[in-house]
C-alpha cells in the first residue's frame, strides 16, 4: 500500500474510484459541490488530495480544501466552506484550515480500515502544507435509519463501550477527531420534482416531508410548486493535525 498526493502523482486517476451503488443520488442536485468538482480542487489544490494505492492501483480517496477560518464552524457546514474556499482562492486570501470534503473508499475496498489510513494521511498532508486545523462535517450514513431523529441526538447516541453507534462517527473519534457540533443545514440539495423522481424513483405526488431512501433526513416537498428540497444535517468533527497545539 502507497499513499501519495496528487501534488507527488497527479498522474493518479483518484476519481475515478466509483461510490457504492447504493448511495443516494440526490446529492448530485449539489450547487455548492460544483464550486469544488474534482477538476478544479485536484488543479487548485493537489498537495491536499491523498490517495492509498494498492498494487499501484487507488482504493480510496480523501479531498480537501483550504480555507481562513471565520470564527466559528459555520452551520451551513459543507456547502458554506465549499463558497468560502472558492471566495478565498477567487480573492487571495491566505488560507490557515483544511476542511475534508470527501472520503471514498471503493467499494470493493470497505470494511478494511482504510479510512483511517486515509485520514492520517490527510493529517500529515494538512501539516505539511502549513495549515493549522483539519475540520471535517461528516456524513453519518447510518442516521439514513432513523430520519426523524434530530441529529444532535443522533451523534450523541453511543455503544456501551462509549463510542458512537454510527460507524462512520465512531471511526473518526477513533482516530482522535472530536465533535464539535451539529452543522443543521450543511448539505443542501433543491430541485424541480422531475429531477427528484429521476434520482429516487419515488412520486413526489404529496406536499410534506417524504422519507427518501439514503437521505439523513425528511426531503421537505411542494407539489403545488414543483420543487422539493433536501437540508442534510452534518455532525462537525475536528482532528489534531501533527506540531499544532488543539484548541
Ligand atoms: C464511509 C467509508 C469512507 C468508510 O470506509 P471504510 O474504509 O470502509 O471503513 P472502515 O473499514 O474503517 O470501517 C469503519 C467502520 O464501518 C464498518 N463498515 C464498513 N463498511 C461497512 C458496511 N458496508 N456495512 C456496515 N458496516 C461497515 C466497519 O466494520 C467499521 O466498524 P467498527 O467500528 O465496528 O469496526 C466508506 O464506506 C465509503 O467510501 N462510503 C461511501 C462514501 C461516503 O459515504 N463517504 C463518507 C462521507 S464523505
């Protein structure tokens, strides 16, 4: 196993490791994810792109972006770092926090630990580049489960051995992240219902919150006017990045 940034290896095609089939996808109706697509976060910012190779071949990625901290961790989570690392890189402004927007492991590649090698690695690349935090608003996908269950509850629910029942929660505190907090609306997705009845498959034929598959909470409907809107909840973790004391 090698890890490398796209900085040392752009010639690594890191995204090209695919999601699982079964992810929801809705979250292609992302706005803000267009500010980062792959293209121009691997272009601006290769040193902060870490990919595990296997045999030469990548089995998981971790994708970053720097940003100047703004007080504190916004509640619009992903989708408001991902304007303001655009804003900054637009204006010139000196960044001093990574926030990880994606960590993907192949499919065919879960369920072996990789996401924390990927993680330290992400760490060691945050040091390197001279930033002083890594922030991250993880996705619990397991809270999909129990959509109407607010999510402070969700990541505050823990085993008897005191780690969070969500497995992705529980891997980042094992790797020494702490929850910072809940970011309530970090993930937004807002589209007309044609486009919501292609991604799912479902009728969004009634006004209300309608329970979608992969979704962490209600996507919130008007059949009246032809949208539907999804505002996913995202739980704010910060991990120690190596040389810098924690706040
Ligand atoms: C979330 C993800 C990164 C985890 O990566 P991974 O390397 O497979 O995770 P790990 O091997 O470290 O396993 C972490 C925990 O999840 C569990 N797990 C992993 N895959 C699982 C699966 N398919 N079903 C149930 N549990 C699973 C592991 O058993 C482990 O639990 P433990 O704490 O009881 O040991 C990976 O599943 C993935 O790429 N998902 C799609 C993209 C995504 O959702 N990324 C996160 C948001 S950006």
């Amino acid at each position: 196993m090698d890890l490398v940034t796209l900085a040392q290896r752009p010639d690594v095609p890191v995204y090209g490791i695919p999601y699982p089939p079964d992810s929801p996808r809705f979250m292609e109706g992302s706005l803000a994810s267009l500010l980062v697509r792959g293209r121009r976060v691997a272009r601006l910012w290769p040193h902060l792109v870490v990919a595990l190779l296997d045999g030469g071949e990548p089995v998981a990625r971790g994708v970053m972006v720097p940003f100047r901290g703004r007080g504190s961790l916004p509640a619009r989570g992903w989708d408001e770092v991902a304007v303001w690392a655009a804003e900054d890189a637009l204006d010139g402004v000196a960044p001093d926090t990574a926030c990880a927007l994606e960590i993907a492991v192949h499919p065919e590649h879960q369920a072996r630990g990789h996401s924390s090698v990927v993680l330290e690695a992400m760490r060691e690349a945050v040091a390197a580049a001279g930033l002083a935090s890594l922030v991250i608003p993880v996705r619990p996908p397991d809270k999909a489960a129990v959509p109407h269950v607010p999510m402070g509850d969700y990541a505050l629910s823990t085993r008897p051995d005191g780690l969070p029942v969500d497995r992705w929660l529980r891997t980042h505190v094992r790797a020494g992240g702490r929850l910072e907090g809940v970011a309530p609306c970090s993930a937004t997705v807002q589209a007309p219902l044609a486009d919501w009845r292609r991604w799912t498959g479902l009728p969004f034929d009634r006004d209300g919150a309608v329970v979608v598959p992969g979704a962490l909470v209600p996507v919130l409907v008007s059949v009246t006017q032809d949208f539907a809107v999804y505002v996913e909840p995202n739980i704010w973790v910060s991990h120690p990045v190596a040389g810098v004391p924690r706040a």
